[in-house]
C-alpha cells in the first residue's frame, strides 16, 4: 500500500491542524457541533458522501465512500471533558479556567481514523470495496455508538476497525467492563425545615437511603464489578426540606448479564428508599454498554500493520516536555498509573515509549468502558493504541490534554493513522481474512445476537 500511506505524508500538516482545531474547539459531549462540522467538511471534500446527524443526535456522523464488498469502518470520536481545560505547556496552565479539555485525547482519535478512511479511499480507487468513516459523539457520557448501533448503522459493516491515545504503542487485546448509566431521582415534598419538618417529603433522604443500601450490596457482588456515583443534586438550603434529589450511578462488571443482575439489586434498593422516605423515585437510563469483544484476527492485522509502519519517533524537544511532564506527577503516581494499567515492568523506566509493544493484554479485561464493545458485538472489531502522551501519565488529567495538543499527541497520532489505513487494505484486498474475522466472531458471541442495552 503507498498511495494511502504518501497521502498520509503528503496531508500530515492538513491533519493536524484539524486535530489542532479540535483540541481548541474543546467541546463536550453532544454539544461538538464544531469539531463534527470541521471533519464532515473535510470528507466532502475527499469525496465522501456524508450524512450529520444521525442516529438522532447532531453531532453523530456517517461518511461512506466506495460499493461492493467488503466494508471496512473507521470508528472516531471527537468530545472533550469537563474541567480539564489546558495550554499545550508542561505545567498545569488551562486556556479557561474550569473548562473542558481534551483529557482523553479524542481531537487525535477522531482525526487518525478520518485520515486512515481517506488514506484507504485513495489507496482503493477503481476497486471494489466501501470504506466509511464514523463521527461518534459523546463516548465519555452517552455512548453514542450504542445508540448508533441501535439504529442499525453497523449492520452492514464487514469490519470496524479504530485505535485510542495512550502511552504504548501496542495492539489491544483486553476485554473491557459493560456498563449502565443511570440517574435516580427523588421526589418529595418542600416545607420547612425547623418550622414544619413533618409537613415535608425529603427527596434528598431517598437519595441517601439509597446510597447506604448500594454500600451494603457491595459485599455481595463479583469481586470485579465497579458501582460509583455522585449526588447531582441534593437540595438547595439546609432550612428547606429538599423536594429534588438525583444521584448519577455507573455499574459496571466483566459481561453484560452481570451488569443486568446488579443493576436490578440496585433498583430493588431504590424502591426500598423510595418506600422507606416517601419520596417518589423515578429511573433514568442514560446508557448502556457490552464488554468489547476484540476480534483476534482483525487485532492480529492492525498488530502487524503497526510493526511495518513502525513506532513514531520523538524530537529531543518532545522528550524534554514528556519529561517536564512526568516531574508533575505526584509522588509514585506513574508506578501507580502502571501497575493499574498492567504496563510490564520493563517498560516503567521509560518516559517516551519509541517502539511496538508484543501483546501483553490477551486475555485481560481492563477496568473501564468504551461504546466500541456496542459495535464488536455487530461486526468483527479491532483496536490498536498509539503513544500520544508519555507512561504513566494519568488517564482524563491535564497532562494528557497538554500532550494532545502538542506534537506527541500529533506523532502518536499519524502512526495510528497509517497503521489503521494499512490494515484496512489488507482486509479489503484478503477475503479470507475477512471470512476467518467472522468465523472468528461467530465463536466469540457464541451464536448469541446483539441486544441492545438500550432497546
């Protein structure tokens, strides 16, 4: 493949100033008006036909390009996080104070994807074969893409293909935790506090009544499920019996029946608090998620694709900033960051990491969620990480919103693309490695069909 790659060379600058554009655009979830505006211009004009909004939400996109068989989709995101607003300098500087910022390093992700898609075109010109492009939105929050396989837009995918931000260079393997997004409101009635507490209803005991009743289930559920929330609203003054309270919880466990089971208990909960301080309660899904299934041989191609591009290469000033930044870690936080990332030990000492990571993964399941395992569970589905920040950096901090707007992150971030753009080709060019990519999910789902958590 070198008409893809060369465009790639060729568009660097081009691609980069649109990550570039991102970062500063710094949107949230759902609200990426910009960031989805800029990449849907610049798929019309390579030639894509693109449709915004869809799937219900504004900001979602699907670009496609090409006819016949195979399809192979480029997944992308582009939302920011709240708070983590940051100058691309080594010391915690934000653009606005309390603002959001690319903490996650999605300007990069959705950009590498885009240009994989537009490398891939290029390269497949006169053949056949469809290449899409897919803007997902909002993945920290909403989890746009079960929505959008909700809506079916994966179906006819033969492959998905995307990669994420990180400190290695290395094919991704693991598994990761289903989830359920899920607010529980409470309402009661107002009064006054110290004048006439008995003629109230207090949502905000509901609230707490719940919490305390979730800390006990904790002792009777697998040892690998995650359940954390935070208080959204508590009430407003101490002298007013509070008639509105919310509480955001995620429930997270290895598979996706496990998450059903605990989230009933935790319903059970909520009705128990509901009854016990009279305050109504009302459940508001707000998302929901499988484990990623990662398909062994789509992964093993994007593995071997990223070998023959190699790793990216870093400036003597990329390694000084890598290194101001790791002097802003607190203490033992990156050996903390690496043992809970199950980083191999002979990889701690680095700052930069200029090489390709064996797979070191298999088999694991990290302790995080991604709307990519929605998709994996539609079409055969690969993932590969690149190094856009140094090891040991923490996940959703300012630091990787520095390193993301800067030419770590835009380094990193050409090597996912051309690594993703190459193992597209292969793909689209080897039906067999198609035909094993589904034999291969076939076993994984176990004949069992996608249900959405959503439905």
């Amino acid at each position: 493949m070198h008409t893809g790659l060369r465009w790639i060379e060729d568009n660097t600058a081009g691609l980069v100033a649109l990550a570039q554009a991102i970062w500063e655009y710094a949107e949230l979830g759902l609200k990426e008006e910009r960031s989805a505006a800029a990449q849907a211009e610049y798929l019309r004009k390579e030639d894509f036909d693109v449709q915004l909004g869809v799937a219900g939400m504004p900001t979602a996109l699907v670009a496609s390009w090409g006819q016949g068989k195979p399809a192979i989709g480029y997944l992308g995101e582009y939302d920011a996080l709240p708070g983590l607003s940051q100058k691309a300098v080594a010391r915690q500087e934000p653009v606005q104070e309390g603002g959001p910022g690319h903490g996650c390093g999605h300007n990069l992700l959705g950009v590498g994807s885009l240009a994989a898609a537009v490398a891939l075109k290029q390269e497949m010109e006169g053949r056949p074969g469809v290449v899409r492009y897919y803007g997902c939105p909002a993945e920290e929050t909403y989890d746009a893409k079960a929505l959008m396989a909700l809506h079916g837009l994966f179906a006819a995918l033969d492959a998905a293909i995307t990669w994420h931000p990180a400190a290695l260079n290395a094919p991704s393997y693991a598994s990761s935790l289903a989830m359920n997004s899920v607010r529980f409101a409470f309402h009661g009635r107002a009064a006054h506090a110290a004048g006439a507490p008995h003629l109230g209803i207090s949502a905000l005991d509901g609230v707490e009544l719940m919490n305390v009743g979730v800390n006990y289930l904790r002792e009777h559920v697998i040892q690998d499920a995650r359940i954390h929330y935070v208080i959204t609203h508590g009430g407003g003054q101490p002298n007013v019996v509070p008639e509105y309270a919310e509480v955001w919880y995620y429930v997270r466990a290895p598979r996706r029946q496990d998450v059903e089971e605990i989230y009933q208990r935790i319903i059970k909960v909520a009705e128990g608090a509901s009854l016990m301080s009279g305050a109504r309660l009302e459940v508001k899904l707000e998302s929901g998620t499988h484990e990623y299934l990662p398909n062994a041989v789509i992964t093993g191609v994007m593995e071997q694709s990223l070998r023959q591009v190699g790793p990216p290469q870093f400036s003597a000033e990329e390694r000084d900033f890598a290194r101001e930044l790791e002097s802003s870690f607190s203490p033992g936080g990156k050996l903390a960051v690496l043992r809970a990332g199950a980083t191999p030990p002979e990889y701690w000492g680095l700052t930069l990491h200029e090489g390709v990571a064996p797979a070191f993964d298999r088999g694991k399941v990290i302790h995080g969620s991604t709307d990519v395992a929605d998709v994996s569970w539609v079409v055969p589905t690969g993932q590969i990480t690149a190094a856009t920040w140094g090891l040991g950096t923490a996940g959703h901090s300012w630091q990787v919103t520095a390193a993301s707007g800067m030419g770590i992150g835009h380094r990193g971030m050409i090597v996912a693309a051309k690594a993703m753009a190459l193992a597209g080709y292969e793909l689209l060019t080897h039906p067999d490695l198609v035909q094993r990519a589904r034999e291969a999910f076939l076993a994984d789902t176990d004949g069992r069909p996608y249900v959405s958590p959503l439905a």
